[in-house]
C-alpha cells in the first residue's frame, strides 16, 4: 500500500491500461442508451457486430431464467421477444462484467460486487421506466445503478492488497467502506476513482456525478435525477440483503433522493417484487455462469 499512496492514487487509477478505455461495443451500446432515436435495428447491429457479446446474450436469453419453450437463435429475435429495453440492459451488463475479468483471487470480491450492481441497475430502471414520461432526465439511470460502484472493480482487480486491507478494516475494527478506504487510499474512495475512469470515458456529467456523489446527493445544492436513483437504488438492494461487499453498508435513503424519485409503499413493494423475480439472473450473470 506505500507504493500505491507514494506514486498517488488519482495518477496510478489513470496510468491503467486495461480499464483506461471502453471497448468499442461498449461505447456503443452506451450511445444508444443516450440515442431516444435508436431503434431495435440499431440495437441489433451493435450487439451483432462483436461475436463474444452475441454468444453471451443468447446464452443468456436461452438460459432456464427465460423459459422459452423455443430457442433464440439471434439478436434480433432476442429483441422481438424480450424488447428492447431488456436486451440493451443485458448487453451494457454483460459488457462491463466482461471488460474487468476475474481471477481466483477476486472471484467472491467481483461476484458479489456485480451481484449489488445488477440489482441497482434493475431497481434504478424501475424508477427510470416509472418517470421517465415525466421526467425525461431520468433516462440512463440504469446505466447509474449499474456502474455506481465501479471504483470497487478498480480497487479489487488492479489493487487487490488495497482492497484486502480496507476489507479488513471493515470486518475487524468496524469502519465504513468509504472511511476504510480513506484510511488506505490517501484520502480517495471508490466514488472518487470511478468518477475519474467515468470522465476518462468521456461518460455523461450526470452519470460522472452519480457515481461520485451516490452515497451523499444532499450534499450537492442541486443534484442531478440519476444521483438520486442511483442513491435509492444502492440503498433499497443493501436493504434486502442484495450488499456488494459491506454487511453494514448503509439501507436508509435520504428524504430528498426517496421524494426526488417518488418512492412510496407501493413502489417500494414493486420494486422488492421485481429483485425477487431477477435474484437467479442477478446471480448467475454475476458469476458469469450463463454464457
């Protein structure tokens, strides 16, 4: 960890090389997602344009998860039966899990850490679908959910004794994870390194801000919509247990973000529904068992 905190943190984060850029697919899939104009077609193309994606999507559509009585056989049947929504989720899912590997030394850190971000990605897209008829900056707040904790990837896979010291910190002497990473990182946490690869994507500002700004929005004076869902969504899926490393991680939403993102009873209970049905998907993509 000296070495780490001696070359600085913020220069060791941006002098990776394998997370430095997004694949071009990903890049793509992610401009869909921003394109209101795109269509099943575009979809189709991007995901049928890289191979190693296409397999992975139908081997997940064909997976026992779906129950189709008969085979996908491709993409553009996949998006006819699932639509689009579902199917752009998946490929943007599968993209990033794939983009970070894993090895035996942090399989159970990544699983579970992609176990909490697919959760926050289908929460953060039940509140995208519920406003954005409304609220049309509520669009991309999947891809929040999705990529809010991407500096715990970071952490764990180019800096595996950072993340066993701040796991130890934790579990032993009862920090938070982001007071735990302080404590290692010279002052940084995981929000702060993937707001800097998100800029280095060259991301959207709210989706930059929505990783940085996750765990404290009201300390913004304006926050944006997708910091709001992505803070509800990380909250509700600790909640029930759905955690990406922290058993203590915190489960209370802040009263501004719940109101910002209409939360109620009868949303919650909808959304609690909706992760009951995902918990095997959730699971199985996670470990990358499906494909």
């Amino acid at each position: 960890m000296a070495q780490l905190v001696a070359l600085g943190v913020r220069e060791r984060v941006w002098a990776l090389k394998e997370v430095s850029t997004l694949p071009s697919t990903l890049v793509r899939i992610l401009s869909i997602v921003q394109d209101d104009s795109a269509t099943a077609l575009d979809l189709a193309d991007v995901v049928g344009s890289d191979q190693a994606l296409t397999m992975r999507i139908l081997g997940t559509v064909n997976s026992s998860y779906y129950g189709f009585h008969r085979q996908i056989r491709t993409v553009p049947d996949a998006v006819v039966i699932l639509g689009f929504d579902e199917v752009e989720r998946l490929a943007l899912a599968i993209s990033v899990i794939h983009m970070f590997g894993r090895d035996a030394a942090t399989a159970r850190t990544l699983n579970m850490l992609w176990r909490h971000s697919l959760a926050c990605s289908v929460v953060a897209g039940c509140i995208e679908s519920r406003l954005r008829s409304k609220k049309p900056q509520i669009v991309g707040a999947h891809v929040a959910g999705l990529l809010h904790d991407i500096g715990k990837a970071v952490i764990a896979q180019q800096f595996p004794e950072a993340m066993t010291s701040i796991l130890r910190l934790i579990e032993d002497d009862g920090y938070s994870h982001t007071d735990a990473e302080r404590e290692i990182l010279d002052g940084y946490t995981h929000c702060d390194i993937g707001a800097w690869l998100a800029g280095r994507w060259q991301l959207p500002p709210a989706i930059v801000e929505s990783i940085e700004m996750h765990h404290t929005p009201t300390t913004l004076p304006n926050p944006h919509l997708l910091t709001h869902a992505a803070h509800v969504a990380d909250a509700l899926c600790n909640r029930v247990g759905i955690r990406s490393m922290n058993a203590n991680a915190p489960c209370e939403c802040d009263a501004a973000s719940a109101e910002a993102v209409g939360l109620d009873p009868d949303f919650v209970s909808h959304i609690e529904d909706r992760l009951d049905r995902q918990r095997g998907l959730i699971g199985a993509m996670a470990a990358g068992g499906m494909y």
